[in-house]
C-alpha cells in the first residue's frame, strides 16, 4: 500500500467519523428520558414522620437528590444543594433530599440533617424503596449521589450519577426555568 492510498483510507475514515459521530449524539440525545411517574406517585416521610405525596411538588422545578449518611461524596454535596436552594427558593425551585436508609434511622438521619445544616427539605426513602426509584429514573448501578432534576412539566431534563459541582449543579438548575 503506498502512502496516497493510505493517506485516501485515512481521509475517508476522519470523514465518516465526522459524520456518523454527530448522528449518533443526536439519536442518543433524542432517547426518551425515564418517566418521572414512579416519583410522583410515591408519599415519603419527613423527620417528623409527617407525610409528604411527591405529587403536591409537580408543577414546581425540582432538584431530586439520593443521599445517605455513610456516603463521603453525598455529604460533600449537601452545602451546595443548600446553596442552590437559597438561590433559587424565591424563582420556585425545590431541592428535595431523598435518604436511600430506613425509617428507624429517623433520629440518626434528623441529627445528620441539622449537624450539617440542611436548608432543604429532605425525607427517609428507605433502602428497597429509594433503590427501586432510582433504577425507574435511570440510575442501573444503585450508586450514589444521584440526582435527578426536573422541570415545571414534570420532564426528567437530566439525571447524574456521582457528586456533581457546584458549577454542573448551577447549569443544570438553570436549564429548569
């Protein structure tokens, strides 16, 4: 093979990467999100073990964040939600914090919350039951952090797995208004 025919194949693969590269981004930017329906549909607890339906927030642009105590990156997270939630309260965001443990940790998790200064109002998920929801929103590993946030449509606009900055949090909250 010499080096013009080698050039040729060269071309033509940059070529064609350059085109069926962009395609396939705007096939996978076009996939549906996951449903926001199992979310609305369920009720969780408070700390006060006061009941909150997840429907009374549709309509109200919505950061949903899946922490737990044990996780080092979920607390690294929690100043910036508050920060966020402070910001942006008053333009009708609501930063909801899901606690992916169980209702007997209830005291455990309400000393958490108030230790690090959770400006946000945050329920108790329980483990199956947060795990489950996370899956239905498009997190398959089960990790955490994960977050989820969500427009005055009720439209999944972008959901992370692992501990986003303050920066990736900004923007994704911005997109929702």
């Amino acid at each position: 093979m010499t080096c013009r025919s080698l050039l040729r194949r060269l071309r033509r693969l940059v070529l064609t990467a350059l085109v069926v590269l962009p395609l396939a981004a705007a096939n996978a930017a076009e996939a549906p999100s996951p449903s926001t329906a199992p979310l609305f549909a369920l009720t969780l607890a408070d700390a006060d073990n006061r009941p909150l339906p997840l429907e009374s927030l549709r309509g109200k642009p919505l950061l949903v964040n899946f922490w737990a105590r044990w996780c080092a990156p979920c607390r690294k997270e929690i100043p910036e939600l508050a920060e966020l939630q402070k910001r942006y309260g008053s333009r009708g965001l609501v930063v909801v914090g899901i606690a992916v443990e169980d209702a007997d940790r209830r005291e455990a998790l309400a000393d958490f919350a108030r230790a690090h200064d959770m400006n946000y109002r945050w329920l108790i998920g329980g483990s199956e039951r947060s795990i489950e929801l996370m899956r239905a929103l498009g997190n398959t590993r089960s990790g955490l952090p994960f977050t989820v946030f969500i427009d005055r449509d009720g439209r999944l606009r972008q959901a992370r797995l692992g501990a986003m900055s303050r920066a990736e949090m900004e923007d994704a909250v911005r997109r929702l208004f």
